[in-house]
C-alpha cells in the first residue's frame, strides 16, 4: 500500500500537536483515526516515527529526519492544489483592495487606476483601513491585497516592497513658540492631548503605535482629519512624513523628533495570502505591481506632500 496524503496529515499534526488527542482535535477526525493512520504509515517505513513512552508523543531520530521529508511534501501539495484551483477559476469580476492609512493616496490610486483602465472586465472593490484593518480584512478572507505595512515574517504572507515613510512626532508652531523641538519632552505636552487614529479592525486585538503612556487622547479617522486637528492646535501626534513637509518646511508644524520622540519608518508592501488561490485578473495585478514597483520605489516619499490619505 502506498504512502498516503491522510497518513502524513495525521503524522504531520501529532508531531505539531504534541498528541493523538491534539492532532484529532485540529484535523476534525477521531481519535482511533489518527492513532490508525500513524500506526499504518510506521508499518509501511518499517521503523518508530514516535516515541509515545512520555506524557507527550515526541519524534525518534528517524522520525524527526523523516518529518522534515513529510512537510515539504505537504508544502508541494498544498501548492498543487491551490495552482488547480488557480487553473479552475475564471475571470474575476471583481477584486477587493485595501489601501492602509500610511499609503501615500496619489500614487496609490494612479497605480491602480492604470491596471484597471487597462482591465475594464474587472471591477475594483476599494476599501481604506486603518492600523490593523487591513490585516483584518486579508486574514478574514474579505481581500485580495492590501497596500499596508505587515509583518514580512509571516509565511502565510507573500509581499512586494513598495517604498517607505517617515513617521514623524509634530506639534503646531504655535504651541511652542520659543522652545527648541530638541529640547520638548513629555513634560512639555502632559496638558496637550495626543492625536491618534482609530483601529478599524473589528475583531483583532486593538494595537497602538508611538502611544505616550498616560497621555490624554484625542482619537480621529483618518490622517487627514489627524493633520487638521494638530494643525488647529488641538493635539500633537505622529505623521508620515509626506502628509506634513510643507508645514514643516514653513514653520506652521515643528518636527520634534529627539530622544524622547523617536518617530520611525514603515515599509510599505503590497501583499496577499500566499495560502489562497487568486484567478487571473489578481494575478495579472499582481505581476503589474511587480513591474511597477520601480516607478514606486523611485518616488521620494518626503516630497509627496500634495498626496492625501483617507478614509
């Protein structure tokens, strides 16, 4: 009898599990079913791929050499299978792309309006998210890309580098009119209420970026909103760098990145699931942006001032 696909499953899975139990559990099979097809798969090599004499099942020598072999093998088929179901699907008449809330608007919508004037077959299903929404959305199967930053270590993510942004602490000119931005503090704005802007996500675990523990908090939509609030003097917080050059550049804003401030750098990507199957159209975007993605990396992103980002 031939090794099969359910066999290294099972295997696969009490190995990650750590039990029979475990691995049944995960695999939404029965116990004895899981037990049966690592018992048989042994039978076959004709060796122990575990020791099962402790608490938790543990791979024998052979077994973890073995297992190595068994996990490409279902990496190769889990890819077969999405490239057939790639091959089943026809044309999409629609793909959803979120654009997060540090992507620089026009050249964002250029790109995309580009590949589209040139794929009229195909509707554009556009979202604008903030935070953790657009990794939301892509885990929730409720996209097709994003343009957002991510975690570039996450295997279920594959990801084309676009260019990166400045995250800068500004505060209103006005507020601080013969204080030396090297020199503000947090002392200095424990009366001034930080602007940030509000998670879109609905159901992942709130996150906070360049947040001032115990600073009052004045939370906003969108980027733009969050410029006009710290423009009016009403609040002070971080910003890409591009939305806010010119007000920096004339006095109206004051960049006050110190050691207190630090301010940062986001790479911005476009990615998608590397464990789902995009059809055509996703794909022929997807090899679009690749082509592009020198036009992107060419922008300077400090002198994209005149982009908006919204929601």
């Amino acid at each position: 009898m031939d090794i099969t696909l359910q066999q290294l499953r099972c295997f696969d899975a009490v190995v990650t599990e750590g039990s029979f139990q475990g691995a049944a559990d995960r695999l939404m099979r029965t116990h004895p079913t899981v037990v049966s097809a690592v018992r048989n798969l042994e039978e076959q090599l004709g060796f122990s791929l575990l020791d099962r004499s402790g608490y938790r099942v543990v791979l024998t020598d052979r077994g973890r050499v073995f297992h190595a072999k068994a996990q490409d093998f279902l990496r190769q088929a889990a890819g077969l299978r999405t490239f057939g179901k790639q091959l089943a699907m026809g044309e999409e008449t629609a793909l959803r792309v979120v654009i997060g809330d540090l992507c620089p608007l026009e050249p964002t919508l250029q790109l995309l309006r580009n590949f589209f004037t040139d794929n009229p077959a195909t509707r554009l299903d556009l979202y604008f998210e903030a935070i953790s929404g657009p990794w939301e959305r892509l885990a929730d199967d409720e996209a097709d890309l994003i343009l957002h930053h991510i975690d570039k270590s996450d295997p279920m993510m594959e990801y084309i580098d676009l260019l990166s942004v400045d995250i800068i602490p500004v505060v209103a000119g006005e507020i601080f009119p013969n204080v030396r931005p090297e020199t503000i503090t947090p002392s200095h704005l424990q009366d001034l209420a930080q602007c940030i802007i509000r998670d879109t996500a609905r159901h992942s675990p709130p996150r906070d970026y360049y947040v001032l523990k115990g600073a009052r908090q004045l939370t906003v939509s969108d980027q733009l909103m969050k410029k006009q609030v710290i423009l009016n003097a009403m609040g002070w917080g971080h910003m890409p760098r591009f939305l806010v050059e010119k007000e920096v550049g004339d006095g109206t804003l004051v960049d006050f990145t110190n050691g207190d401030f630090k301010g940062g750098r986001v790479d911005l990507v476009a990615a998608r699931r590397r464990d789902r199957p995009h059809g055509p159209a996703g794909e022929r975007l997807w090899h679009y942006i690749r082509s592009e993605v020198s036009t992107w990396q060419g922008n300077d992103c400090d002198k994209l001032s005149t982009s908006q980002v919204q929601h």
